[in-house]
C-alpha cells in the first residue's frame, strides 16, 4: 500500500491551521520545551564545575589557591588591581505611542503622524528588595597583578606562574609580576 505523502502533508498543514488559537498552543508548547531541557540540564550539571567568585577578593583567593599547587610555586599571595569597575546592562521595557491626526484644508488631506518612545528600567523584586534586572555584567578590566611566592625567584616558576595567570584571567603576560616571597 502507498501513500501520497505530499498530500499528507498538506492535509495536516490544513488540520492544524484549523484549530483556534494554534499560535498560542504552539508558544506555550515551545516555551514548556525549553523551561523542561532546562529543568533537566540544571539537574545533570556537575557540581564540581568551575565557580566563580562573587568579590575581587574571593578571586583572589581562588587564584592563589591554584597557583600554590604549581611545583615550585609553594605559598603564594596574589594582589589584582582594576581600571575602573565593571559595568551592567539593564533590560529596559520600551512603549512606543502613535498618534495620527488628519488636518483637512479645502485643498488636500494631510495625515500627520508622531510617535514617542518611553523606555524604563524592568524591575524585579529580589529576597524582597526590588532591583533593576541585570541581562549581563562586564567586569573591569585588570590593571595590573602582582604575585609574591615562595618560589618566584625560579625563572621556570615565574613563567609557569605568569603562563596560569594569563590562561585564567586573559590577561597580557606583561601585566603579570612575580616576586619571591621573604
């Protein structure tokens, strides 16, 4: 038995374009889709992933942490400085107006139309404090780091050391000073 698949196609093409409010079936649809692959992938996620630190500070810490297991390194104490401080870029809701007006003379018909545009900061309410939502945040650049080591008199280490800073703060190796601790 064969079937003629194009018109089958078209046959279901025509039974869905037929129910009500198939757009909104279809969002709603979609939108259940991604928030369960998301649900899912949040559950599967290892938890032994790379975190990242909330202050200059704590990262800091991390990175000294990390580069005290480097053989040669030993203890080790690292100082970052930044060019400024990073920046946010806030989601904004937008409202646009029309208005059209017609002005009539005994000539001709004019239409005149203007719209204006309002924008405002989304606000969201977080452990009960209300708060502009953030879509990303650039941190600042790094100005310069200074590291102080058991070890950073070894030219080996010294490189060993400059080489990790720069892989994990894509930093320029030149921005980077190794001192051997006293």
């Amino acid at each position: 038995m064969t079937t003629n698949e194009p018109t089958d196609k078209v046959g279901i093409l025509t039974k869905l374009k037929s129910v009500k409010h198939i757009e909104i079936i279809a969002a709603v649809a979609l939108v259940a889709v991604f928030l369960l692959g998301f649900s899912i992938y949040g559950a599967f996620k290892d938890d032994t992933s790379v975190k990242t630190a909330e202050s200059g500070e704590e990262l800091c810490k991390q990175i000294s942490d990390i580069v005290s297991k480097i053989d040669g390194v030993g203890k080790c104490d690292i100082l970052i400085t930044y060019d400024g401080t990073g920046s946010y870029e806030i989601a904004y809701d937008e409202e646009t107006v029309t208005t059209v007006t017609t002005d009539s003379d005994s000539n001709s018909d004019r239409v005149v139309e203007n719209s204006t545009t309002t924008s405002s900061p989304v606000i969201i309410t977080v452990d009960g404090k209300q708060q502009p939502l953030v879509i990303s945040e650039k941190p600042a650049k790094i100005d310069g780091i200074v590291v102080v080591a058991e070890g950073g008199d070894d030219v080996y280490v010294k490189i060993k050391i400059i080489d990790a800073l720069c892989a994990l703060l894509d930093v320029d190796g030149s921005k980077i000073k190794v001192y051997k601790m006293k």
